[in-house]
C-alpha cells in the first residue's frame, strides 16, 4: 500500500463519523421542515371549517404513522395532500386507514396530480360513467380510469353496465342526498319505495378515502348532468351548495330545481 494511499485511508478513518453525524442532523432537518408545511397546511384547511370539534380523538399511533409519512414528501402537491390528510383525520378520526397511509406514501407527484383532476368528478363514492365529455375535458381519458384501476383508486372500469342504487334515507316519502365536493343533489318525491340508480365506475375504499383529498371545486356541467339523469327516473333534483355539520349530517342552502 502507497503511502498515499495509507494518508488517505487515516484521513477517512477520522472524517467518516463527521461527515455521518452531519448527513443525519440534515436528514433529520429536513424531515422536520416537511412535517412543518405539511402541519402548516392541515392548519389552513381547518382555519375556516364551521363543523364542531368531535369527542373522538386521533389515535396515537396513527399520528406517528402521518408523522412518518409526511416527514419523507419535499413536494409542494405531495405535502398539500399530508395536510388535508391530518385535517380530515382531526375532523372525523377515522376517515383515512393506515393503507389508506401506505397509499398515499408511495404515490408519485403526477399520480398524486391525477387523482386531484378526478376528485372533482367524486359524486357520494362514485363517477358517473356517462359524462364523458365532461371528464374528457379535465384531460381525463379511459386510459386514465384504467391506470386509477390499475393502482386501486377505481374498480369497474371495464364491467360494461355496473351500476349504483339508492334507496330513500326516510320512511314517509322518498329523500335521498348525494354530495360533491362542496355541492349537493337533494332528491325527493312521494314514493319512499322509490330507488334511482346510477352508471358508474364505483371507487374503492381506498379510492374514496384518497379522493376527498382533491383541492378542485365541484363540476357544476358534470353534476347538471347526474341531476338530469336521476331526474329522468322520476325524483325532484335539487343543486345546492352545502357544508358539513357534523359527521353525515350537512346543511344546504341557495339551491335551485334542475
């Protein structure tokens, strides 16, 4: 061995436990500026919320898990969804499983992009499978619905004829709610035996979990067109706007007839 060779090995011997300790302290800081931006956006999302605060807490070990999560994200996209993550979570503990985590944890930024587009088209769990056109125009195509299968957002994509029923939520006449995003179908007529259906690609429980997560507005075009489909089976479609009150209860107002 040189001794060259032999100073430079000595020098390593020496650095090595420094150039670690800096590497972990700045693995470490930069965790905690991801987890802090992704707190700073749970933070936004539940400034202006009206809903009251439930009894229920978030668990701890799912709060480690978020902690986790989040800390691993430098995007700002992947960062906004850790946030809406821990608002939804503190606003009904329980609505986003510890999959539903790993989920989110292993999408990339453009995935994480897709599924926002197609939040806006989230109608009660479902997308309405005969409003082409308007998904079209959002850029999303059947290749589209196909990859969202394909990664466990959708299921149905290609079973020609599924459908979606509903059944009246009271005994005494028909009523029935179906919310996107910030707006809501209020459907009701005489008959409480009345049930409407839907063609739709149905999403799955992690898909509607993930979908809530979505910044887009409602698609007022795409939710016309759902409205026009039920109303043809013989309901009155109300399109309002609505906001939650507590958990599956909301409240509705400056809506009109379709």
């Amino acid at each position: 061995m040189t001794q060259r060779r032999l100073c430079y090995l000595q020098y390593s011997r020496l650095n090595l436990p420094t150039t670690v300790l800096e590497i972990s302290v700045a693995d470490s800081l930069r965790r905690e500026v991801n987890t802090t931006r992704a707190l700073l956006r749970a933070e936004e999302e539940l400034q202006d919320d009206t809903q009251e605060p439930p009894e229920a807490k978030v668990d701890d070990d799912w709060l480690f898990r978020w902690r986790d999560c989040a800390s691993e994200v430098s995007g700002e996209e992947l960062q906004y969804l850790w946030g809406k993550v821990l608002a939804g979570e503190v606003k009904a503990p329980g609505s986003f499983s510890l999959r539903t985590l790993e989920f989110i944890r292993n999408l990339s930024t453009q995935e994480a992009e897709i599924i926002a587009v197609l939040s806006e088209f989230n109608i009660a769990g479902v997308v309405y499978r005969e409003a082409k056109e308007c998904l079209e125009d959002k850029g999303v195509t059947f290749d589209t619905l196909l990859y969202m299968q394909d990664i466990g957002v959708l299921s149905g994509v290609e079973a020609i004829g599924m459908s979606m029923n509903w059944k009246s939520l009271d005994g005494t006449s028909f009523k029935q709610v179906l919310t996107s995003n910030s707006m809501a179908l209020i459907l009701s007529g005489d008959d409480a035996g009345t049930a409407i259906s839907l063609p739709i690609y149905k999403l799955t429980s992690i898909g509607q979990q993930v979908l809530r997560l979505g910044k887009f507005g409602p698609n007022i075009d795409y939710l016309k067109k759902v409205g026009e489909h039920l109303k043809g089976q013989g309901v009155n479609v109300v399109l309002a706007k609505y906001y939650d009150v507590a958990p599956g209860q909301i409240h509705w107002f400056d809506g009109y007839n379709l």
